[in-house]
C-alpha cells in the first residue's frame, strides 16, 4: 500500500514488534518503523483538519473565533484517537467477534465525547449562549462519528495489511531456508560420490606400483577438493569457473584413462559471465566417463557445450558411447545422485523455469541438455 492511498489520518500500529526481524524481499522503508509511521501519519492527518476545516470557516465567514474552536477540535480528535489506537493496539490480535463488538462500541463512546466537546466549544467561541439541541446535536455526532470510524477503519487497514505482509515475509524466509538446506544436502551428496571413485583409481595406481601418477592424482584431487570447499554449497558460479572445475576434474580422470578420454569444450564467450549452481555439470561428465568411456576399449568423446540464447542458457554434455540410456538410469539408482540429483537441483534453484532432457542416438551416444535463466554474476552497466 503507498502512502499516498492512505487517509491523512490514518495511523499505523504503534509498539512494533522488536523480538523478530523478517526476511524481506519488498522491503518498505516507511513502514519499517512502525511508531514513526504513526506519529507522521497521525500529525499529518490532524493537521490536514484542522487547515481544512479552518479554510472552510475562513471561506464561510465564520471569523477568526472558528480557529480558535478548530484548533479545541483538532486537539481533542488527535488525543482521542491516540488513546483509541492504543486499545486498538491490543484489539487487533485477538478474536474477530471481540475486536468488532468492543471498536465499535469504542467509537460510539469517542464519538459521544468528541461531539460533546465540539458542540460546547460551538457555544462558547462561534454562538456564545446558544444552547445546541435537537437536529443540531445530532448532526455534530453522524459527522464526528463517520470521521471516527474512518480514522479506526484506516487503522485496521494499514495494520492487517503489515500483519499480512510480516506473515509473508516469515513464509518467504523459511521457504528459502528450506531451498538452501535441500540444495545444501544434493550438493553434499556430490563430494563423497566422488571422492569414492577417485580414492579407489588411487589405489589401483597404488596396487599397480605407479606411484608417480597416484601423487599427481592426488595433487590434483586435493586442488579440486579445496575449490568444493571454498565455494557454498548453495552459491552458484560462473560458467568459466565451472568448466575450469570440469577441466581439473578431468586432468585426474585423464591420468587414468590417457588417450581413451576425449574431452573438448566449446564455450560461447557471451555465457561466460553466466552463473549456475556449483558443479551442476561435473556428475554428466562423470558418468559419461563411466558409461562411455570405460566400457569401450576405444574409449569416447566428451564434449561439453555452453551457448546463449536471448535471456536463456544452453548446456549440453555428450558422449560417443554405446548409448544405452539404461545405463545412466542404473547408475542413478545404484547411487542415489546422477539425474536425479541434478533434476532436484534445478527444481529448487529454478522451479519450473528450466529444462532437462535426455537423448540416446541409435547409432550410439548419449546427450544431456540443459537450459536455464542467462543470469550474470555482476549486472551489466547500462551502455
């Protein structure tokens, strides 16, 4: 709600709660200050009374006498509904029955006073010895009391409204807690799949008396361990850092395999700068390897592509091998990350704005495509 939709009178709720600071992802300064809204609202507001209604006395004829008697009036409402907001305050989070029965009865009693008053301060500076009665009297209280009740019902308004959005906000911030603590644990799984498969071609180097390529693995493997640790398990890198990432994981698997290990990147310099979640693409790599490349004595070739389309980004991992589409759906059972893994991924880190498919050519060969929302790490400058 703008401020400029709110009544010159309308107050907010005063005595906002300190205990808890919410998460917001439409934050709106005016309000986060609740008491200092309200006293700009409400002094704001009387002040516009008292300069309309003074123009009005002025614009009538009414002498210098209805100023003094605009101002008892406009002192009077100010502290009125200041006592009332403080009711109000307490009202507003308790049963809907006992909220309307004891506002309504509030504002017939603030009403009754408020006219009260006026209708004495009438007499007093404006006709001094008259006696209003009658129509008079009750003419003063409809005013007073529409007035009333359109003070209380902007009140109320304003109110739910902050109460909604403090609701809100909470949801929010515990949905994306929710989104980090699942994305946390799908990444986790990654590091112990792959920590598993590296330490057991280790030992095979180990067992085969090729000491030299074991250290050299094992350098490796501790510069690709320091990247996974270095970096959230929930942020996302750019698509350089992450092919610069596949490019590491892949010199410790080219150690193993030498010349049946293919691999090449094709890289469009405009996605460079895009970001995704953090070794997204290293489990199809990894499991093009075990799929494609081990199984032939051939080995096969990896290419890994990243293009950018308008607002989108493309990726697609693919392989030389047999095909058999089979096999990625095992390996993905029989460990518990794979597809799925990457599949759950996408959908926390962009619902259903992503797509993911698989493709197994006939004549051999198995394609991942990938494509995502092109966002940059550091927003472009405006040319």
């Amino acid at each position: 709600m703008s401020t400029s939709a709110v009544s010159a009178t309308a107050p907010v709720q005063r005595g906002a709660e300190k205990s808890w600071k919410p998460f917001r992802l439409r934050q709106q300064p005016f309000f986060e200050d609740k008491n200092r809204a309200f006293w700009i609202l409400q002094s704001c507001g009387w002040a516009g009374y008292f300069i309309l209604r003074t123009l009005s006395g002025i614009a009538n004829q009414m002498g210098w006498s209805f100023v003094l008697h605009t101002a008892l009036l406009t002192a009077t409402g100010y502290s009125i509904t200041l006592l009332m907001g403080a009711v109000f305050r307490r009202l507003i989070r308790v049963r809907p029955l006992v909220t309307w029965v004891t506002s309504i009865a509030l504002v017939v009693l603030a009403a009754a006073i408020f006219s009260a008053i006026e209708t004495w301060s009438f007499a007093t500076f404006i006709s001094p010895g008259s006696t209003p009665e009658g129509i008079q009297f009750l003419g003063a209280i409809l005013l007073t009391f529409s007035l009333l009740v359109a003070w209380s019902a902007l009140y109320y308004s304003i109110n739910y409204y902050l109460l909604l959005e403090e609701q809100s906000d909470r949801l929010l911030f515990l949905e994306n807690t929710a989104s980090s603590a699942t994305l946390a644990m799908l990444r986790y799984q990654l590091n112990p799949h792959f920590l598993f498969n590296t330490l057991n071609s280790i030992s095979t180097l180990v067992l085969l008396k090729q000491t030299d390529q074991a250290n050299a693995m094992l350098s490796r493997l501790s510069s690709f361990l320091r990247y996974t640790l270095v970096n959230e398990p929930t942020a996302q890198v750019t698509v350089a850092q992450e092919v610069e990432t596949l490019k590491l994981y892949l010199e410790i698997e080219k150690m193993r395999f030498e010349e049946r290990l293919r691999p090449s990147f094709e890289i469009d310099p405009a996605a460079s700068r895009a970001r995704l979640p953090s070794l997204l693409l290293q489990p199809l790599v990894e499991y093009a390897i075990k799929y494609a490349v081990t199984p032939q004595e051939e080995g096969a070739d990896i290419a890994v592509t990243a293009q950018r389309f308008g607002d989108r980004i493309r990726f697609v991992v693919a392989d030389t091998g047999p095909g058999a589409e089979d096999h990625w759906v095992r390996a993905q059972e029989s460990t518990g990350v794979g597809l799925a893994n990457i599949r759950d991924r996408l959908s926390q880190a962009y619902g259903a704005d992503h797509r993911f498919e698989t493709e197994s050519d006939a004549t051999g060969g198995f394609r991942v495509t990938i494509e995502i929302p092109f966002q940059l790490e550091v927003p472009e400058e405006p040319k």
